[in-house]
C-alpha cells in the first residue's frame, strides 16, 4: 500500500518563491488600484454595473481564454474593484493571485451554490464560515487537511452588512469540488453527515490562497440548484437576477467595511 506522501496533492512545498511569481508577471502594483475587491460571479451583474456606473478597466489579464478586465469603480458612496474569476478553482485563484499582486488587499466574493438540504430556498443567503477541500488548488497554498476557514474579519463583515440590511441568512460549512458531475449519492450524504450546506467550486481554494497570501477573504452565497434528492433540481436558479444584483451590492458593502 502506498504511504500518504507518495500522492503528488499532498507533497505540500511552503516554499513561497515560485518561478512563475504573480508580482512579476503584473509587472508590480496597478497605480489607482483600490485595496477592496469584489469577485463576481455573475455575468450579467458586472454587464449592468459596467453599463450603469462607467468603471475604469484598470488592468486587462489576458489568458488563453480571454481577456479578464480588472474593474475600479466608485458607487453608492464606495471606492473598489471587481472582476470575474472565472469558473473552477485553477482560473479563479490564479486571478486572485494577479489581483493581489497588482494592490487588493481585501475581499468578498459573491456567488451561487448548490444545496444540500432542499429546505433552504433558492436566493437565501449562506455565509461560509469553512470549506471541505475537495479540490485540488488548496493543496498547494496549505498543508494536507480536511477543512479551511474564511477570514474572521472577513465573516464578521458580511454578516454585519446582511444584518444591517435584515437579510437572513445561514452561517453554514460547504463542499469545494472540482467534478460537478461527480456528485454521487454517496459523497452528498456524507458531506451532508459533517455539516456541509453547500455545494460549489471555488470557496476552499480562495480561502487558502488568502491565507498564503495574507490578505482577507470571505463569500457570500445564495441557495441555488437542489442535490440532495434522487435527482437534480435546477430550480432555475441562474435565472434569479435581482437576487443575484443586491448580492453585489452586499458583498461591496461589506468589502468596503474591512
């Protein structure tokens, strides 16, 4: 039987010089760069805020993909940036890397789930206090483990903004995956069993990159499609467009309390 440490994903390397170095492929700090920044999951969300507010693209990220435009903007009494980190943890926490490195220090992000218990509807808010890492990504920025946390001050922010604006919400554990289509019975149930709430891609991987990075970091959820059944739900969740805008809003809110 192998050892534990002859899987790659858990040959963990603290070493923080790289050879491909985030600082230097940004070419340093951006000039104007606000400190606080919101990932945004939602396309059609940042479409609106582009188109309402005028926000300065302070740096384009080219990939093999596409074009990733890095937003400032000042809003609703605000200052901050924003962006689409893509889907799955590899793209998002490479982004993350490449904002920090060009002057973000301070981040909420905001994004839908899946759930694991049919009960919580679709658009109530979740705030992930910890995530299971059933990823890849978080194993290079953290020591093996089962769980990683978001930032206290991170947390703290989120839930005093939903609780100024009276917006209920759950405080829950969830389940970063990488395979969407690996979500078996077996796996759900047993996620369910240690607490998960939530189903998604990213949480696990952006909370050690922060860590590692030392800067704070914290996600606000919604409930959106259903897999806790015998069968999927889509619950026409993607659809949910004014819940998925004042989710922004909140997350820039409190974004800008940290």
């Amino acid at each position: 039987m192998s050892s534990a440490g002859s899987y790659p994903i858990l040959e963990f390397d603290p070493n923080p010089e790289a050879v491909i170095s985030p600082v230097d492929a940004m070419g340093g700090a951006a000039d104007g760069m606000p400190e606080h920044c919101v990932i945004c999951f939602f396309g059609e969300v940042i479409a609106k805020v582009v188109e309402e507010h005028q926000p300065r693209i302070v740096r384009n990220i080219r990939s093999e993909m596409m074009q990733h435009p890095i937003y400032a903007v000042e809003a609703n009494g605000m200052r901050f940036a924003f962006f689409h980190p893509g889907i799955g943890a590899p793209l998002a926490v490479a982004l993350l890397e490449e904002v920090i490195a060009l002057g973000c220090r301070k981040f909420i992000a905001c994004g839908g789930a899946g759930v694991l218990n049919r009960e919580i509807a679709v658009g109530h808010v979740l705030v992930p206090t910890a995530a299971v890492r059933d990823e890849g990504t978080s194993y290079h920025y953290l020591p093996p483990g089962r769980e990683v946390e978001a930032s206290p001050a991170g947390i703290q922010a989120i839930t005093a903004t939903l609780d100024a604006h009276g917006v209920d919400y759950l405080p829950c554990k969830t389940w970063t995956t990488d395979a969407v289509y690996r979500e078996t019975p077996g796996k759900i149930a047993r996620r369910r069993a240690e607490g998960c709430l939530t189903v998604e891609m990213e949480a696990a991987s952006f909370f050690a990159c922060a860590q590692f990075r030392g800067v704070t970091f914290a996600q606000i959820l919604y409930g959106g499609d259903d897999v806790s059944g015998s069968a999927w739900d889509d619950r026409q969740w993607i659809s949910r467009t004014s819940i998925r805008e004042r989710l922004f809003w909140l997350a820039a809110e409190a974004c800008t309390r940290l």
